[in-house]
C-alpha cells in the first residue's frame, strides 16, 4: 500500500475499543520504530504523542473516538521541527556561501537527505501500523470469541429455534432472510460454526 508523501492526516476505523486500541499503540511503539511516547491519557478522550525520529523528526498526537464497540483513530502529524531546522540550515549555507563558494552545494545535498530520512520514519511508522493494527483486531477477536464459546458452552441454547425465530423476524421486517443468511455466513468466514455464527446473530438481535 502506497502513501502520501508527508502526510498532515490519516483515520483509520478499527474493530477495537478504545483501551484496546490504545495498549496496542503503546506496545507497538515499544518496538523498534523509532518511535518515543511523550505524552497520554487513557480516560475520558483517549490520546497520545509520539516522536519519531529523534531531535530532527516529526511529531504525531493520535486520538482515539469510540465507535460503538471499535474506535477511530486520527493521526496528525507535525512537521515543525523539521521545517525549524531547514531554517536554520539555509540561514547557515546562506551566510557560509559569502566566504566560501561550496557551502551552497553542501547545503543542496544536505536538505534533501534530511527531508528524504523524515519521510522515510513517517513511511515506516505506518507501513509498521497498517501490518499490526489488522494483527492486533484478529487477536482481540479470537480472545472475545473464545470468551463466547466458553459462555455458550455454559448456557447452551436450542439453535434450530433460535434460527426459526430469526427467520420469523427478518420475514416480517424485511420479507426474506437473504440479509440473516449474510450475516450468518459472514460470522462463519471468521471462523465460527453455523451454529455459534446463529447463537451470535440472536444475541445480537435480542433473541435469546
């Protein structure tokens, strides 16, 4: 997946809650990214920010919207430190070139690496991102379904009437059950049974 070069902005929805989303943001960027935390909250409004790339390098405040169950996450990135030092490396080229004819060509080598090594850690940051935020919802999700399955196992219900119901109401409400048997279909691509994936939809339905 290709990425603007510099990005301002970025949303990502994710099938998490808040707290989840943000240990899972803390723990990546205790990998090696490059990245530095310097500032969080969990509570209330969700945030953190984050330093990429040392002294030279970019700062990223996240914040964390609930969802109804998942959460966005908006990522803003600031580029000032950057901009402050290519200032300040101008001023210098600008003032060395009086006295020296070469100091313009080292300024025009050194800009471009500078800019290129601060967009390659932004890059790299969420290239790391796109990989484990997928990672992290397959996790959580195998944790809850086995969480459900041991509740089910706990309080076993009649599915073939929970399915009769189900079909009772998608009947009177939409006139056919093509939207039920997606759904039951999709819950089995994740990885439940037929009859887990009905327990599920029940629930879900208030059908108990």
């Amino acid at each position: 997946m290709s990425f603007p070069i510099f990005p301002s902005k970025l949303r990502k929805f994710v099938r998490l809650t808040p707290k989840q989303a943000y240990e899972g943001l803390i723990s990546l960027m205790q990998m090696d990214l490059g990245a530095k935390k310097v500032q969080s909250k969990l509570e209330e409004h969700p945030f953190i920010k984050i330093k990429l790339g040392g002294a030279v390098g970019v700062t990223v405040n996240v914040r964390i919207f609930a969802e109804d169950g998942a959460c966005t996450l908006e990522f803003s990135f600031t580029y000032r430190r950057l901009l402050y030092l290519s200032l300040i490396v101008l001023i210098t080229v600008l003032g060395l070139s009086l006295f020296w004819n070469k100091a313009s060509l080292v300024g025009v080598i050194s800009l471009p690496f500078l800019v290129y090594k601060v967009n390659s850690r932004v890059l790299h940051f969420l290239a790391a991102l796109n990989e484990f935020l997928p990672r992290l919802e397959a996790e959580y999700a195998r944790m809850a379904l086995a969480e459900e399955r041991k509740r089910w196992q706990l309080e076993p219900k009649d599915t073939k009437g929970l399915y009769r119901r189900l079909c009772e109401k998608h009947v009177k409400t939409w006139g056919d059950t093509h939207a039920l048997e997606y759904k039951i279909a999709e819950y089995e691509r994740q990885g439940l049974t037929r009859e887990e994936a009905i327990r599920k939809t029940a629930e879900e339905e208030g059908i108990f």
